[in-house]
C-alpha cells in the first residue's frame, strides 16, 4: 500500500464519513451477535494506522498487527501499545488467548485469502470469533481498488463458501453501505479509466456533505440487525470457530 494511503488514512479515520460510520456499524453488530466481553484479548489484523483499533481498545484488550512500519508508527502515535509488525504467517500469539479477530478490508489486499482464514482460524481461542469486512462485487473494479492494491472484491456467496471452506461457522453475513449504493457505483464507473495515479486514497468532501454521508451511511446500524440488504458496497461477516 503506498505511503499517502497510510497518512491519509491516519489524518482522515476519526472524522470521514467512510470510516466514522463503518466502524460503528461494525461495533454494534459485533455487540449484537457474538459473545466477546468486555477484557477480551481481541486482534486487529491488518490493523493499518490503528483507527479502529483504538475505538477497540476501550473495551477490550486489543492487539494490532500490520506488516508495515509506516503503519505501525502511525498506531504508536495513536498511543496503542500492543503492536506488531509482521505478517499473519510470522506471528506468534504466545500466550495471548485471542477470543476475537478483526479483518476490516484486509483480506482483499492478500493474494492467497484461504491460507490466511486458515491461519486466522488456528490462533482463535476455541469459540472465538471472526469479524470480516471486504468490499463487494468484481463489476465495481475500479481506481479505488487499484491505489489501495486489492486484488479482488467478493459477493455474499464466495465470501460464505470462502469462510466455511476455512472452518469457519458464519453467524452473520450482509452487504453493506446500501443506501449510498446507486450514487457510488455512478460516480465510480464514470471515473474509472485503469490509471492508478489519478484518484486520490479517498474522495474529499466538503464538511457538509461529510456529515450528510456519515448520517446516511449510520441508518444501517440498526437496521442491519433486524435485515439483510440485498446488494451494497462492502460485505460484512461474522463467523464463529
């Protein structure tokens, strides 16, 4: 992932509507449908500039884990303490009892997904729990995909027969960012032209429609517990060793 990606990140995750409401999305249903208390050791791979990670570690015990210097230097100065740098195939969890992973748009950087949920699978806690998100459908290939180096979006299918094939019993899985679907996909296909250098990590937005997006985008939360959306941006899963 390259440098700007990281600093953007960094500067951007506490307040851009994206991140503001994906996280507490992915926070509420986390309270809703696993069992994971308040203490637990819990891991944040591919944990990036530690966004998430800190909004996790006032309720939990958590540890982040990013293969990239940069972006580990960004979660120190976030005042994270329980930070690796190393690959998911390098790390030894010792004596950690890890009783909750987290994969926020993580898996679709790797290039073998299935070897990395095996591995992910094996440093659970028995019951333990994995939180995933990734983004959504192959025909929205876009810029966006190509900056942040993915090398595939998913449908609800692949990504259900991906984690059970892993061992993983799925909970909860749903599309997601739905009520902003229609515009996104618009805007991402008629600005898409294959160049990677001309889209920037994300699409700045006046302060305005920030709040609007983020408002939008966080009627999902209670919703998403009670339906399952049909089609959306991103995936989110919740499987249970």
């Amino acid at each position: 992932m390259f440098e700007e990606v990281y600093r953007t990140n960094f500067e951007l995750e506490d307040k851009y509507w994206w991140f503001v409401a994906r996280n507490q999305i992915v926070l509420h249903i986390t309270n809703k449908i696993t069992n994971l208390m308040e203490g637990d050791c819990v891991l944040d791979f591919g944990c990036g500039t530690g966004g998430f990670a800190f909004l996790l570690s006032k309720k939990y015990d958590v540890i982040c884990l990013d293969p990239s210097p940069i972006a580990i230097d960004y979660c120190r100065k976030r005042g994270l303490n329980f930070v690796y740098q190393s690959t998911i195939e390098d790390f030894a969890p010792n004596d950690y009892q890890i009783k909750g992973i987290f994969a926020l748009d993580v898996i679709e950087h790797i290039e073998d997904d299935y070897q990395t949920l095996i591995k992910l699978h094996s440093i659970l806690d028995s019951s333990g729990w994995l939180i995933l998100t990734v983004p959504a459908f192959m025909w929205l290939w876009s810029n966006h995909d190509i900056i942040h180096m993915h090398k595939r979006r998913y449908t609800k299918k692949q990504l259900k027969e991906l984690l059970e094939k892993c061992g993983f019993d799925v909970r909860f899985i749903s599309y997601f960012n739905f009520f902003l679907f229609i515009p996104a996909v618009i805007k991402r296909l008629m600005k898409f032209n294959g160049k990677k250098d001309t889209i920037q990590p994300v699409d700045p937005v006046p302060e305005s429609l920030n709040k609007i997006f983020t408002n939008i985008f966080l009627l999902e939360k209670k919703v998403l517990t009670k339906f399952k959306f049909p089609f959306g941006l991103s995936l989110i899963a919740i499987a249970k060793k």
